[in-house]
C-alpha cells in the first residue's frame, strides 16, 4: 500500500512537473548590436555588470525590480541607471527592455478598470542637440519576456526634450478594461546621445485599480454632506 501511494505521488509530481518561477530580465543593445542579457530567475532585483563599450558609450548602474506576482492595489516594475555617457566624437544609441514575469493580481474584472501608470525621469548631466529618449510602458498578456513587442496594452510613448542640462520628468497614464493573470510588466527605452552627453534616468510602471463607481458616489455624498453642515454651522454664527 506504502509503495503505491509513492508511486502514485511520483506520477502526480511528474505530471505537474515543477512550479513556474517569475523572472526579471534587463536586456541592451548598442548600436542596433547584438542584445546584452542579465537576467535572475525567480527573483524581484536584477542589476548589469558596469560597461565600457568599445564604441564609447558607458553605462553604470543599469538595475531593474518588480514586486511580482503583485497585489490587489499594486503592481508594478522599476528601472534606472546611475550614468549612461557617450565618450566618443560621434552619435551612439542604445535600446534597453526591461521585463518583470509572473504577475497574478490585480487584474479587470474585477476590477471595473487598471490604470497603467508610465513614469519617467532623471537629468541631463552634459547635454547635445543630437539627444533624444523614448519610453514606453506596457503589459503582456503572454507573460514572455519580449517586452513590448507586440503587445497591445500599452502606455503612450514618451519623449521627454533631453538636448539642455536639467532635469526631465515625464508620466503618462492609460486604462485597461481587460487583464487576465498571468501577465509580465515591461519598460522600453531608446536612447541616442551625441558626442559627450551623459544622462541618467529612472522610470517605473504601476497597475492600480481605478475606484469602483459606488466608492465615488459614497465620497460625493460624504463631500456633500460635510458642506452643507458647514453652511448651517456658518448661517447659525451670523445669525447670532
């Protein structure tokens, strides 16, 4: 009996086979070359090894996290980069996906709609007139980690000015009426500087619950009633 209730629990595992981790992957290309991974399988923080290309283009720090599988009010990934700089004459890009797997919640329905925030900042160290960023946030339902290729839930581009010194902050916000689990959070930038630039950034993406229409009409009425008693609070004091 003991040696069939074993086999039976070896057939089980191996038709289950083993569980699905979520990952979280960086991957760069410079100059349209071929694509640079760093990867951590099953877990939240993903950083790249320092780089001093061949081409001049220098990248410090370049990191990603998420909190997946996330949660009923939040999910979310991030991104950054200490220093990106161009120590060549001449103009270099380089393209960066950032993906996080395996996220399970929230999702629509239940909840009536997402919002899908993309943030995007940082500062321009040494500006050019030849700079230039795009950034776009998205969601996949696929849950691969092909980033934003071909995915349909996605943020508008944003292109924040980077030719002068300063700083530059950019969101854009988009609704999902439709996101079944499992699905993975994924950033993408493309970045040209000209010859000297240095620039930094961070960025994050977030899916929260919009409030579910009686919550909006419960505060309204709260609104509402909290003016009128201080109306009557102010008519009682003029009168006296």
């Amino acid at each position: 009996m003991k040696k069939a209730v074993g086999f039976l629990g070896l057939a089980l595992m191996a038709l289950c086979g083993p569980a699905a981790h979520a990952s979280i992957q960086i991957s760069y290309s410079i100059d349209g070359g071929a694509a640079v991974v760093c990867s951590d399988a099953g877990g939240s923080f993903v950083q790249c090894s320092n780089v001093i290309a061949a081409s001049g283009l220098n990248i410090l720090g370049l990191n990603a996290t998420s909190n997946s599988p996330g949660g009923p009010s939040l999910s979310k990934a991030t991104s950054a980069t200490a220093d990106i700089s161009n120590t060549d004459s001449v103009t270099h890009s380089i393209t960066i996906s950032v993906v996080g797997q395996g996220f399970t919640s929230p999702t629509a329905p239940p909840a009536p709609a997402l919002v899908l925030l993309s943030h995007l900042g940082g500062t321009v160290l040494v500006g050019s007139a030849a700079n230039s960023i795009s950034f776009q946030s998205c969601v996949d339902q696929s849950n691969a980690l092909t980033g934003c290729s071909g995915s349909t839930l996605n943020s508008p581009v944003s292109s924040p000015n980077i030719t002068a010194v300063g700083s530059f902050p950019n969101d854009k916000t988009g609704l999902i009426t439709s996101l079944n689990a499992t699905y993975a959070i994924a950033e993408s930038y493309t970045i040209t500087l000209g010859a000297g630039a240095d620039i930094n950034f961070s960025a994050s993406t977030t899916l929260t619950p919009t409030p579910e229409p009686m919550s909006i009409v419960l505060l309204g009425g709260v609104v509402l009633l909290t003016s009128r008693v201080v109306r009557r609070k102010q008519a009682r004091s003029t009168q006296v």
